[in-house]
C-alpha cells in the first residue's frame, strides 16, 4: 500500500497549488466486522493500519497539510479520516479513493469553494443541516 | 465525491462523507446501494450515478425537501 515514487511526485504536484493550510484528522479504532481486500488474494487486513500508512504518506508530501491521529477504543465507523470541517471519508482511501483523498485536500486548500454562483445561491436557501453520504468503491 | 465535498465547502450547513462500500457493507445494504457511486442524504438513498454540478444540486435538495 506504500505510495510509489511516480505517485509521490504526481501528489506533491498536486498539493503544491495549496493556497491555504489543510488539517486533517484521522480516527482509527475496533471495526466491526474483519476487511477483505481482494486485491491482496482475499485475505483479511488491518483497515486501520493501511488508512494510517496511506493518509501519513499523503500528508507527508505538502508542508501544508497536518495530520492529528487518534486512536478511539469504542465501536465506530472506523477509519475515519477529517479533511476539513465538514468532509469525511470512512475506510481506507485506497485505489481510485486515493484521488478522492488528494481531491479533497485540494478543494479544502482553496482560499474559495469552488461551485457555480448559482450553486451558491441554492445552498444558501438550506433551512436544515443534510447529510450527503457517496458511497464508493476502490476499484 | 468532489462535488459533494464542494457543496460541503460551500455551506455550513452540508456535511459530506466518502463511504468506501466494501468496507461498509452493512451500511451500503441498509440503504439499498447496489451500484457506485451512490448517494444517500439523511440516511435515505437518493440516486447512483455521477451527474453534473446544476443537477446534483438540485437533486440534493429536493431529496432533503
């Protein structure tokens, strides 16, 4: 799961358009039920220990990114990593998720969001707080 | 994802989650996910598929009206 060194460049190109400070927080605790991966023959894998490994890698890689780790010893929806207040991503950011991750920090190091005035408009008539879950898969 | 995660950027009042499916799959099957992406808001689904910015918009607050 360790990052390659042509993914490391790409990345660090990537985040090098930061324009403002991300900080990010990773929660790791007991899992519910036991993560197979297929891509490593079926075999059971810490989600844990390969979220850590692929989120430290990925923060390592910008001056401006920050990672707080913290380990929970309840039951949860583990792992669970924070890019911002507001963006969550639950498992491990592997595969295709790993551009979901990088994304993430991208538009969360944005001095503006970046969505259509109109867009911003029709959020701004929100009465209630809502919740949108996308749901995905690495491969 | 990064639409959702834009919205999210946009307004206080959005929060916006990745749910790796495999991962959570008792989740993904409590709310009827069969294919991805799928996205659910406030706990119920709402569509699959990826859709542009105007129409996911739309679709997000129609789905918590």
């Amino acid at each position: 799961m360790t990052l390659g060194d042509r993914e490391q460049d790409a990345i660090r190109s990537v985040l090098a358009g930061l324009e403002r400070e991300v900080a990010l927080t990773l929660e790791l605790g007991p899992t519910a039920t036991p993560v197979t991966l297929l891509a490593a023959g079926g075999r059971e894998i810490d989600s844990n220990a390969v979220a850590r490994e692929i989120v430290e890698s990925v923060c390592a890689l910008s001056e401006r990114v920050s990672l707080s780790v913290t380990e929970r010893d309840v039951p949860g929806p583990w792992p669970r990593t924070t890019i911002a207040p507001g963006l969550e991503y639950l498992g491990m950011p592997a595969g295709y998720e790993l551009t979901t991750l990088v994304h993430g920090i991208v538009e969360a190091g944005r001095a503006a969001p970046s969505v259509s005035e109109l867009t911003r408009e029709r959020l701004q008539e929100l009465q209630h707080d809502v919740k949108v879950d996308v749901y995905v898969t690495p491969t | 994802m990064l639409l959702a995660y834009r919205l999210a950027l946009a307004s206080p009042r959005v929060t916006a989650r990745g749910v790796e499916a495999s991962e959570f799959a008792v989740e993904a099957g409590r709310h009827g996910v069969q294919a991805v992406p799928a996205i659910v808001v406030d706990d119920r689904y709402a569509w699959a598929g990826a859709v542009p910015e105007t129409a996911f918009v739309e679709r997000v607050l129609a789905a918590r009206a």
